[in-house]
C-alpha cells in the first residue's frame, strides 16, 4: 500500500544568551511537504534573526503520513 503525507513538522533549536540553559526550541506545524535545505535555512536564520543575538543551530524536522485506502 502507497502512504499518503499527513503533515510535516519543524523544530528549531535557537543558541542566545537571553534562554536560561543557552537555548531554546521553537516548533512549527504544517509546513511544506517537503522544504528543501535551502527553505530550512532560509527560514531558520530569519526565526534566528527575530531574537536578539539568536543563532538558529539545526532543524528536526517531521514527516507524517498514513497508509492510502
């Protein structure tokens, strides 16, 4: 059986001296099937750049999908 995509999920992991432990992760949902490297990056450095000496460090990122009928 062929599956079909559901959704796709990002999580950043942003490095700044403003998050207690150094870090923090942002999650975003229903994004593009499949993003290519350059979006990822793209839209990484501009969440990084929302923050005040953010640094946007790797993206996890989540494919779901579910069996066709």
């Amino acid at each position: 059986m062929e599956k079909k995509w559901e959704s796709t999920s990002l999580a950043y992991t942003l490095m700044g001296d403003s998050y207690p432990e150094g870090k923090k992760i942002r999650k975003f949902s229903n994004a593009a099937e499949s993003p290519t490297e350059e979006q990822l990056g793209r839209f990484g450095d501009a969440i990084a750049k929302l923050g005040l000496g953010d640094t946007a460090m790797m993206v996890e990122l989540t494919t779901k999908k579910r069996m066709a009928l």
